[in-house]
C-alpha cells in the first residue's frame, strides 16, 4: 500500500503540475503577471527563488494539489483593477483561455498517455458489470463485457450456467439481503437468470424493487431487494466456467491517436452522468439511492487503492493509462460551472461580460462566494479521504455501510 500511495502522490503532482502550468503559460503570453506557481497547498516549505519575471516557484506541505497565484484573481491584490498586467485588466478572450488553460493541458496529457497505450498495448482497468451503471459504456478502459466482446477484444467460449455465488460483499445489496456463498440465484421477479444475463436483468429494474429468487441446499427463498436509481450492484462473485480471456487493445499510431479521441468522448459520458446521478441520489426520499450515493463517494485514498491494484495486476502501462483517467477526471471537474473551480470562473467571466458588470463590483463578491467554496471543496475533500480511510480499515459507518 506504502508503494501505491507514493505512486499515486507522484502522478497526481505531475498532472497538478500540468494544469497549472497550463494556466502558467497561457498567462504568460497574456501579459498577466503570475506571481507564484506552487505546488502542493498551503504552509510553504520553501522556495526555489523568483525568475526574470518575478515569478516565484514554491514548495508547500500538502502535495494533493497546487496553485498558480495570478495578479488580479485576487481583488485586493495592489493595482488589481487598474495595472495592465492583472487577470481583471485583461481582455475578455484572454480570461477565458487562462482559465480553461489547466483544463486543455489535462486533456492533451490524456491524449498523450491514450494514444501511447493504445499504440503498445494494454488492458481494460476495469471491466464494468451492465448493471453498475445506468448508461451505456462505449469505453475500452472501462467497458462492460458485451462492449468489449462487440469490439473483438474477448476470445474464447461462454458457459452459460446457474447463478451461483461464491461471496458476497457484505455491504452491498446481497449481503444486506443474507445472501450467501453457494447460494443460487434462480429467478428475478418471475424472470429466469443465470450467470450470463442477471447483470441485464438487474438493470432493466433500476429503481424498483425485485422479488429475488434463490435457492439454498435444496430450499426455495424469496428476498425482497429495493435496487437503486443508478445502478442495481448486488454485490456478489459468480462462479463462471466460461473459457473466455481478454486480448490486448492494441492499434496501430494513427488508428491509437483517433481512439483517444472516442475514450475521452466515452469517459465524459460515463463522468458527467455518474456525477449527476450521485446529486440526485444524495437527495433522492429512497434511503437505498442515498446509500449507494454515499458508497459511490471516494477521494484521493481510494484512487491510490485502485492504484495499488493495477500497479499489483496490471503493470506500469496499465498505472499510466489510469494516469490519463485521473488527468481527465481533472479536466473534467474543474470544468463544472462551480465557484472556486476553472468552470465556475469562467462563468463568472462569461456574466460579467454579458451584463457589462464593473470589475470592481463584481469581483469583489466573486471573490468571496470563491473563497467560500473553496473551503467547502476542501472540506469535503477532507471527508472523503476520512471516508476512504475508515472503509480501508473495514469500519462501518451508520448510514453508510
């Protein structure tokens, strides 16, 4: 775990250090002045000096994160509203690629990685069950297994057999149910399942509750289980007789920089929607919605598991491809429309614009509504990390799992 968590904390320097040298750069070439360009947050360590351009170069204690201190982001920086050189001074098109210049830098880090891995080869980092989410997967980094077999990449034949299980996660649907290993499941509502279609079938009744059929050392059972808006996990293993083995995803160059292009579009499809399921759920009256809304939350402890994983199973290519994962989760959050964060910025500069609002005024709240939350993306950060900590150590938390 020590090794994964190292790891972890050294890739996600490198693509903060990406993101904010993206905004480093496009301000630059703007003409805003950068005052410092940190890495990591908050009590500095030290510093390397400043360069020509008065540009300081700092250490800080945290190193899950970093920041670009740009003249004029702040209002109460001296000649904020009035120096050429300040964010508030600058025009409304140099604004705007400062501010998505973190964003772009992540994407083309993805491209990078993507089109390399693809190019030499690699494996899917997870194989996602049809039932764990609402959408469709067209991702080869984390496809279901029908997408996969639809695209070549699965050879070998398929057992279709009796659902049986061989364990039960105990915090999912299956364990809170009783279920147990060498438990088969027969039936869900009066549908037949087996091994090959219970995922399909569980996904027809996202949000619904099912009469789930199973028998247990020749008796019948019925158990009644309430599924999830989003997704419908049971929670189990299957025991699986099928002959059917992964192929390399593999293409050549130019077919591999085209493909990045499809995983970033699929990858948007599986974030943007997961994201928006977990609001609703969060809020949702169904106490189950709100349960796999909070068991779907996890922060950077559980990302250096997932690290663990791969690094343990996979191998350095397939550590990197899940290092243009986490480069394009980056992009993709700073690009919501929430304060404190690159999209949420940009909006702000986009009703300014548009409302021909004075700077003064307007940053001047900005500025505030930011710092609010930005204490409040922190605190939740701090949550999440207490979260995966508490889950690493198999403690329940009421309410949770």
């Amino acid at each position: 775990m020590i090794v994964a968590i190292v790891a972890f904390i050294i890739l996600l320097i490198v693509l903060v250090v990406i993101h904010e040298f993206g905004h480093f750069i496009v301000a630059r070439k703007s003409g805003v002045t950068v005052h410092e360009f940190s890495v990591g947050m908050w009590p500095k360590l030290f510093s390397f000096g400043k360069d020509k351009k008065g540009t300081e170069f700092t250490v800080r204690m945290l190193p899950l994160g970093g920041f670009v201190r740009i003249k004029g982001e702040n209002p109460q920086d001296e000649g904020a509203f009035t120096n050429k050189d300040s964010f508030l001074r600058a025009k409304f098109w140099n604004k705007v690629v400062i501010l998505l210049g973190g964003i772009v830098m992540n994407v083309l880090a993805a491209w990078a990685i993507f089109s390399a891995g693809f190019w030499h080869g690699t494996y899917p980092l997870q194989t996602i069950p049809a039932n764990f989410i609402a959408t469709e997967s067209e991702s080869l980094l984390m496809p279901t297994e029908d997408y996969l077999r639809e695209q070549g990449f699965v050879s070998g034949s398929v057992v279709t057999g009796e659902a049986r299980i061989l364990d039960v996660l105990p915090w999912q649907l299956a364990g809170k149910a009783w279920l147990m290993s060498w438990d088969v499941i027969t039936a869900v509502d009066e549908m037949p399942v087996n091994n090959q279609n219970l995922g399909n079938v569980l996904k027809e009744n996202l949000g619904q509750t099912i009469a789930l059929h199973y028998s247990r050392e020749g008796s019948w059972y019925v158990v009644s289980i309430d599924c999830p808006t989003e997704s419908c996990v049971l929670g189990i293993f299957m025991a699986n007789d099928s002959t059917e083995y992964l192929l390399p995803i593999q293409f050549p160059l130019g077919q591999a920089i085209v493909r990045w292009g499809e995983e970033v579009i699929a990858q948007a499809k599986l974030t943007y929607p997961a994201l928006a399921g977990i609001v609703r759920s969060l809020f949702s009256s169904r106490e189950n919605d709100r349960e796999a809304a909070l068991n779907n939350l996890s922060g950077p402890v559980g990302a250096a598991r997932v690290g663990e994983f791969i690094i343990e199973t996979g191998g350095r290519v397939q550590f990197l491809m899940f290092g243009g994962l986490i480069s394009l989760a980056l992009a993709f959050f700073n690009l919501l429309p929430i304060p404190a964060l690159d999209g949420g910025r940009l909006l702000g500069v986009i009703i300014q614009k548009v409302f021909r609002l004075r700077a003064e005024k307007y940053f001047a709240i900005e500025g505030v509504v930011n710092m609010i939350f930005f204490v409040l993306l922190l605190t939740l950060g701090v949550y999440l990390i207490w979260l995966d900590l508490v889950r690493a150590r198999g403690v329940s938390i009421p309410g949770i799992g």
